[in-house]
C-alpha cells in the first residue's frame, strides 16, 4: 500500500482525536517505526500540516483543524508514468546526478517538493508506453521470481527465443537492463530491454542461485519445438520472422518452429500472413480465441 494512504489514514485517526503516532501507524500498516517516521515527515515538511506533538496523550493533532489534506488521488496512468521517471531519475548518471537522483526518490514518494537550487535543469526522458510496460511486466516477474520468455535481438543478430530467469532491472549509459539467467544456465547476465522483442510471463518458477529453476512437470518445457505451417503473401524480405526463422517448404509456404504457444499466437495477430495451415489444434485455439474477442465486442455493443 502506498505511502498516499497511510498519510489519509494519519490524517483521519488526528480529525477522530485518536493522537496517532509513528508506533500507531506502523502498527496499522505492518512497516518499520522508520518508515512510519518519514511518512509524519512528509506529511509536516511537503504538505505543510500544522502537526504538534502533545506528549501527555503521546501522539500528534493539528493546531489549525481548519488544514485540509491536498488532493493526493492521480490516476493509474500517472503512478505509472511516475514510476517510470523515477527510475529513469534514480539511474542518471551525468551532470547534477546527485541532484537529479534525489528527485527520483521524490518522485518515488510522489511529493512536490520543489528543488533547492532553481537553477537545475531536469533532464527530458522519452516516455515510451512499450517500455513502461515491459518494465511492469519484469518487476512482477523479478517479485514472484517468474520465468520469462523472450524475443531477443542483441544488435545485428538474429532474434533468439530464450527463458530467462529475471533477477533486477538496471541502467547503464543510455540504456536499460534485464539482469537475467538464462533458464538452466545459472549465469547472469545483461539483456538490454530495447533488443526484447517479445515478452510473455510464463507459469514457470525459479529459485534463486540454483542453476535449474524449479517448475511443475507438466509445464516443462519441451524437449522438441512445435512446427507451424503458414503461407505468405509473396516472399518475406527478412528469413526472421518477428524473431522466428522461416523456412521454406513450398511456394509461399513456410515452417516455423516454435515453444511458446501464447508468444507465437501473439505473433499471429499482429504479424501478417495469408493462410495457417498447420497445426489443426493451433489453428482451433486461434479462431477460439479470435471468436472469444469478438463476442465480448458484440457484447459491449448490445450494452450500449
């Protein structure tokens, strides 16, 4: 839960004459009397209450009651575009990166707080909604140590289709990191979020430090790819198909090898292509799953 409520919280425990404290709202909320500390902070310090201790009744009221908390509500889009920023922030590197970081951690708080020095200039990130995505999807992955797989293009490369096993997100120069294993290996290493062409989270997952993430048999991955047969509309300018490789079978007609159901349906719908002509169990779960959307559109039509 976010620091917005604990501080609404503070502030109707005070409005009920309760005297909250730091060990009150650390309790409430299950954080560290520390935590709880900054938050009485910046409830003082950024948002201007009039809080006094009264050490009789060991806890806190307002001096002024006719303070009001401002409006702390922002929508789901903006929490996600400030995480973004303050990470973006937290990981600058170059001139004022001291400064600047110290606003990354602001932002992390979502205060207002303005900046010491008026002469600081903020440097302008691009803010990618791909990006911003990809980044959520990894930190739900990195938090229940879920594997991933992926598209990866590093640089001229052909893509490779890899399980990964996330472990943090980091920032280097001008780009941003995937600090992974991949799935068996144990190795970390860097894979630059630009170069991810796909990703989907997988229902696998790993332990930390063990070489082989730990997974149900059922959902093991398989020993032997699948292979689908599609015809195009004339012959592709690129053998590497959204990052699976084609090879020719016939006239206008391809193999593709696959692992990932859900990741090659996804290339399906977004890829172009004329005709699937195998396999008939990919080709149902396709059309389920396209007479699946369509039917919750006619449906919210009817509501209308």
């Amino acid at each position: 839960m976010s620091h917005i409520h604990r501080i609404q919280w503070f502030d109707q425990q005070i409005r009920q004459l309760a005297y909250p404290n730091s060990s009150k709202l650390a309790e409430q909320f299950e954080i560290s009397r520390r935590q709880a500390q900054r938050d009485i902070e910046y409830l003082t310090e950024s948002l201007r209450a009039p809080l006094r201790y009264v050490a009789k009744q060991r806890g806190y009221i307002y001096e002024d009651n006719s303070f009001v908390l401002p409006h702390l509500y922002i929508t789901d889009e903006e929490q996600r575009v400030l995480k973004y920023l303050a990470y973006r922030y937290s990981h600058y590197d170059y001139e004022n990166a001291q400064s600047i970081r110290k606003v990354g951690s602001l932002l992390e708080r979502f205060t207002e707080q303005p900046l010491t020095n008026r002469e600081l200039k903020l440097p302008v990130f691009e803010v990618n909604a791909h990006r911003i995505q990809m980044m959520e999807m990894l930190e739900q992955a990195i938090l229940a140590r879920r594997v991933v797989h992926v598209l990866y293009r590093n640089g001229q490369d052909t893509p490779q289709e890899l399980y990964l096993c996330p472990q943090q997100l980091s920032r280097r120069v001008e780009e941003d990191y995937l600090v992974a294993a991949v799935e068996g290996d144990g190795r970390s290493e860097y894979f630059s979020l630009s170069g991810i062409r796909q990703l989907t989270l997988t229902g696998r997952v790993f332990i930390p430090g063990e070489d082989d993430p730990a997974a149900p048999a059922e959902q093991a991955r398989p020993l032997k790819p699948f292979t689908a047969r599609i015809r195009m509309n004339g012959v592709p300018q690129d053998s590497s198909w959204g990052g699976y490789r084609l090879r020719a079978a016939a006239e206008e007609v391809y193999e593709v090898d696959f692992y990932d159901t859900s990741a090659f349906i996804a290339q399906l719908l977004q890829a172009e292509w004329s005709a699937l002509l195998s396999p008939k169990w990919l080709k149902d779960k396709l059309r389920s799953i396209c007479e699946a959307a369509v039917r919750r559109l006619d449906e919210q039509e009817n509501e209308q």
